[in-house]
C-alpha cells in the first residue's frame, strides 16, 4: 500500500470520527434542551460488536426492557393501543390518549416519574419492612391491637414521621386530653411543641367534654404539666357532643382546610373502640364511610385509626375489614421465648401495592421509635457474649486454682512444719515429763529415807 492509499483512509476516519462527535453532541444538547433526539432511521443503526461482553446481568436486562415499554410523553404511564402522534419542533411525541396530548398543550409541563396512587412510606420500621412499596395516600388505615402492644405509641410515631417529613398532621382523641396527648410524644424525646406553636400538629379534643371545669386547670397540676397544657390549648379544637358525629366531621373538616391538608399530611384517630361505646354500630359505620370518602378518597389523607381489642373480636371496629384499605395486627407472642410477652406488628391487608404478612417483633426506645429485632439471633448473641466472657476469666481462674493449690501446699507444707515442731515440742514435753517423773522419784525416795528416819 502506497502513502496516497494510507492518506485516504486516515483522512476517512478522521471525517467519520467527526460525523460521529457532532451527533453525539447534537444527541446530548437535544437531551439538554429537554427534547428527545429525533430517532434514527433503521437502517442506520449500528450493528452490535460481536466480541462485546455477553455477560449483562439480570438487573441491566430488566432496565433495558422497561426503557424498551413505549411510555406516554405526558403522564410516563405505558401506551397500551395506538398511540396519539403530536409533532413540535420537528420531533413526534406520542401519548397514550388525546387527554394527554391536550394536557400537555395546556400546561406546558408533563409528568417526569408516574407516581401511582401517590404512595407514601409511613416511617414506622416494621411497617415500612412490611410495605417495600409504600402505601397509597388515599388509605384508612386499621390499626387493631391487644392491649399493652404500644399502640399509642405507634401512633405517635406515624404522626412524628409525617411532621418530619414537613407535613402537617391532626390527632383526633376521644381517650386522652390534648396535654396526655403531648406528654405521650414528651416521653419519646420528640418535642412537638414548636410544631404545636406553628400550627403543623392540631389536636381534635373529643375527650375533655367528661371533665367538669375542663376550661380552668385544676390546682394540683404541676408546673410542666400547666406549661404543656397552656402550648396544646391554641393547637386544639374542642368538640363539645363528640356523641353528634356531624360535628365531629365538621370540626375535622375544619383543621383539615386551615392546614390546607391536600395530597399532604395524615389523621390519626386514636381509638374506634371508644367511639363505637359513644354511639350506635349504624352511626359508627356511617361516620367511617363519610371520613373514608371525605378526607381518605377525596383529599388524598391517609387516615390511621387505632381499635383495641377488646372482647368480641367480630364486634365494631374489628368487623371493618370489607371497609378499610389497610389492617395493621398488633399482638403479644410467648411462642419465641417461654414466658416472655414479646410484642409483634405485620400488616395483614393493603391494598394497591405489595404487602409482606410477616410478624415482626418490636420494642419501643425513646428517641428512636420503634426498633425491630430478632429475638433467636439476640439470644444467640447473648450466649456468645457469655461463652466469650468465661473464656477470657477461664485462664485467670487456672492461674487462681494453681496458686490455690501452691497456697494450700504452702500452707499444707508449714502446718506439716509446725505438726513437726509440735510433735518435737510433745517430745520435749514428754522428755521433760520423764525427767519429771525422775524428779518425783528421787523426791519420793527421799521421802521414804526421810520418812524411815523418822520412823
């Protein structure tokens, strides 16, 4: 091949690596510009090289089939018929429905991820393990427990999550007065009281109607006590007949719009037990399909609703589970450890996304919730610390018993020394004894003498 041949062709790759650097950077500046580059014709696709490497995971292949999914340019859900054609600026968009397409004309703006139901993580650990996906927005929520699981307290961490979060949240409590309510969030080391102060945290109070003089506080409060009451009672509503339920939606209604709680924040109700012994089953159920519909359905508010078990289990509320969008089972087990009541949480029902029904064992720590644990592996762990312990005093105890054992034949040793010299001493007793007896002999011969002289 001469220098002219050699030329040639580098000159054609040169040309051909610049072709390929200006679509490259005209592909990257459509992407930049927010256009989707115009797609190439087929038969300008490159073929793949054969010696690339052929062992793609299975996570790559997964993505590569879900780009491969024609998604609609507006909502970003799947074009499941024909799509709807629009071109603008020389590119074709495709939508799923002239809904969209008209949508995006309108607006100016589409869709980046498609959300689903607007599904949420409520931040409690066992029940976010238990829901990998989240759960819809649009939910109520059943959380029925025995009594002495902490439901309260699980309660009041859904509300604090959702405060993390930066949503607001309203409690509605027909058990506890508002300051009992503050005080069960002051024992987790959350402090709500600014949030109370900013108006983020409402109390619904369906509660202080059975207290006589409820309006002034008792002189036996303490001064902590006075100091919460007085942060909670701008952050409350008060119910005056929690027995008339239109009232009670009312008022509900009522925080829900001056916090202006849509597709944002959650109600915790703290308990329908107490409610259903207030009212008639017909009311009860009539008041959960209007908070359903109202707050759940058309706000977009997740509502969580505690119900202790408390006698028949097929009475109100636990015979809901037709009605419900979620049922949260909270239990005592001793099947894990004999004689000890470890509290466990699964979700039993969610509807619209993936539910795991395991049990899960909890405990509560101030500070940070709920802690999830296993109670076999903690066990395991406790037997390996104290193997792991008797192993490291084991060799200081050997030394022990062999100085034990030098120690007693030490002492062993001297006491035989001092038996010897006791003995030796008994000796020179007995010696002293004989010279004793000799003595009294000689006495006594003298006393003979002396007597035969007298005689």
């Amino acid at each position: 091949m001469d220098s002219s041949d050699s030329s040639d062709g580098a000159e054609s790759a040169a040309a051909s690596d610049g072709d390929a650097d200006e679509s490259t950077a005209g592909g990257a500046e459509a992407s930049t510009a927010g256009e989707p580059p115009a797609a190439e014709p087929s038969g300008t696709t490159e073929e793949p090289d054969a010696t690339a490497e052929s062992g793609s995971t299975a996570d790559t292949d997964e993505s590569s089939e879900a780009e491969a999914v024609p998604r609609c340019d507006f909502c970003r859900l799947p074009i499941s018929a024909a799509p709807v054609v629009s071109e603008h600026g020389g590119v074709d968009y495709e939508f799923c429905s002239n809904a969209c397409r008209e949508a995006l004309e309108s607006s100016g703006r589409v869709f980046t991820t498609y959300h689903g139901f607007r599904q949420f993580r409520p931040g409690v650990s066992a029940m976010d393990t238990g829901l990998p996906e989240g759960m819809p927005r649009n939910s109520l929520v059943l959380l029925s427990g025995m009594s002495g699981t902490r439901d309260e307290s699980v309660q009041a961490e859904l509300v604090w999550r959702a405060l993390q979060r930066g949503e607001p949240a309203v409690v509605v409590s027909f058990l506890e007065t508002p300051t009992s309510v503050v005080q069960e969030f002051v024992s987790m080391d959350w402090n709500v009281l600014p949030l109370l102060e900013a108006g983020q945290l409402r109390i619904l109070d369906c509660f202080t109607h059975r207290i006589e003089g409820a309006d002034s506080p008792p002189e036996r409060t303490n001064d902590f006590t006075a100091h919460l009451q007085s942060v909670a009672r701008d952050a409350t509503t008060t119910v005056r007949d929690p027995t008339d339920l239109g009232q009670v939606l009312s008022r509900l209604e009522d925080c829900l719009g001056e916090l202006g709680m849509d597709d944002e924040g959650i109600v915790v109700i703290d308990s329908l037990t107490e409610l259903g012994t207030l009212v008639q089953p017909v009311k009860a159920y009539d008041f959960l399909k209007r908070l359903r519909a109202d707050v759940c359905k058309a706000r977009f508010v997740p509502v969580f609703a505690g119900a202790t078990m408390a006698g028949d289990a097929n009475a109100f509320p636990h015979d809901l589970e037709y009605m419900v969008d979620g049922i949260v089972d909270l239990r005592f087990t001793e099947e894990v450890v004999p004689d000890t009541l470890l509290k466990q949480l699964r979700i039993r029902k969610m509807t619209g996304v993936l539910t795991i029904p395991e049990w899960h064992t909890y405990e509560y720590t101030a500070g940070k919730g709920q802690v999830v644990f296993d109670p076999e592996e903690e066990m395991e762990k406790s037997d390996v610390e104290r193997s792991t312990r008797a192993e490291v005093t084991e060799p200081d105890g050997e030394d022990g018993e062999g100085e034990g054992e030098e120690g007693a034949g030490g002492s062993a040793g001297v006491g035989d020394e001092t038996i010897d010299d006791v003995t030796s001493d008994s000796g020179t007793d007995e010696n002293a004894r004989d010279v004793g007896d000799e003595t009294i002999d000689e006495d006594a011969a003298g006393s003979g003498e002396n007597g035969d002289e007298g005689k």
